[in-house]
C-alpha cells in the first residue's frame, strides 16, 4: 500500500539459509519498474521487468506471482516458481484445477501490450517518473506527508483520523479525482489514507489539478505533514 519495494536484500538470505521459499506480489512493479543499467531512461530501471530484476535479486528459494491488470490493463497473471513447486501447485490448487482458459482477447491484449514495451516501454516509464516526481515534488511544496519513500508511483498520503477516510474518498472523486480510500484494518490504523496511482497517460494539467485538490483537502480533512524528501530511488 505504501508503494515501496520490499526488502529483498535482507529477506532472501534468511530464506535461504532456512531453506524457505519467499513469496513476492509483483503485480504493481511488473512492466514499470526492471532492471537497473547505465542506458536505463529513468530510475525506474529497463524492460519492466519486475521488483526483482530492479533490486539486483536472484529467483532461487522465491515464488513470483506478477499479472497483466496493472501496466499491461488485460486478465493474465503468471506463477515462476521452482519445478517441485509448479508441479506441485498443478495438483493441489484449487482455482488452477477448477479454472478456464484465460480469455483469447486477454491473451491478445497481453501480447500487443509486450510489443508497446518493446516499442515505447523506455520512453513510458521515463515519463511515469517524471510524472511521479513532479507529483511528489508537490505533495512537500503543501506540507503534506506521504508513506512513499520510493519515488515509484503508488502514492499513500494518511490521514490524522482515520474516521475520514471515507469523507476524504468521496471529497476527492467529487473533484474529479479518483483515488482508492486504504482503510483499517487493510493498513494499521495510523496509515489509513488514500492512494493515488500516477500512470503514464496522466497529463501535467492533470497532476496540477490533483495538488490543488489535495490542498484543498488538507483544510478540511487534516492529512499528515511532510517529515522530509523521499528518496528518488
């Protein structure tokens, strides 16, 4: 929720000197942030290859799970994994046994969403991060907080009370943003907030518009001030 990779670094050796297997949810980071390089065009790294790729981590002792709903907008996700572990899940999981095949235009959209990659995937992300930047660069010009430290763009910013939430959600969506409302217990109390996911199709009229309505906001529904820069990543 706060829009921070995990710590790879400090989870994968303990995984594997217990030889444990370690999940990791790439849904988000799939397709916007890869591998880090000297010809990368922004800090978010090359080909959206995933969290994984990004911090310079290897795939033994780890499960993957990534999907298509986020970067790539269509109905695929997929499972890397070691073999006993594939072979195992093909047997024993329930909603790979009892499931269809994956519909033939989410396959489609998947694949010509691979192709943009290839294409433009260099120059979207760049702009993603400009974008984000440019959004949080913002956030601190109000004084507002965020539990970002990443620079990525899933944004959460807090609420002093929790109790508006669900007020803040709906003051927002009225001002033609549309920002998901993280509520307790889904986040530990003092995190509830809202958060808002910058892409790269937003516009910078769009990422004004968004400010001014978070300041307007932050007089009315008192949101966590800003304790310091995040790092870019």
């Amino acid at each position: 929720m706060t829009g921070n990779g995990p710590p790879l670094d400090e989870l994968l050796p303990l995984a594997r000197a217990h030889d444990a297997l370690l999940y990791v949810d790439d849904a988000h980071g799939f397709g916007v942030v890869g591998e880090r390089g000297p010809d990368e065009s922004s800090p978010y790294g090359s080909r959206g290859n995933g969290i994984v790729r990004h911090l310079g981590a290897g795939y033994d002792n780890l499960v993957l799970v990534g999907g298509f709903s986020k970067a790539y907008s269509s109905l695929l996700a997929f499972v890397a994994c070691p073999t006993e572990v594939k072979e195992y899940l093909k047997s024993a999981a329930g909603p790979y046994i009892f499931s269809g095949p994956s519909p033939v235009a989410s396959l489609a959209t998947g694949l010509v969403g691979l192709r943009v990659n290839e294409r433009r995937g260099e120059a979207l992300r760049a702009r993603l991060h400009r974008l984000t930047s440019r959004f949080l660069d913002g956030l601190r010009g109000l004084g507002l907080g965020t539990l970002n430290t990443s620079g990525f763009p899933i944004v959460e910013i807090p609420l002093l009370d929790a109790d508006n939430a669900d007020p803040l959600g709906r003051f927002l969506y009225e001002r033609g943003v549309f920002a998901s409302v993280v509520p307790f217990p889904v986040v530990p109390r003092d995190q509830v907030g809202v958060r808002i996911q910058i892409t790269a199709a937003n516009t910078d009229d769009e990422i004004d518009h968004l400010l001014a309505v978070l300041g307007e906001a932050g007089d009315r529904f008192p949101l966590v001030a800003a304790s310091g820069p995040p790092d870019p990543g």
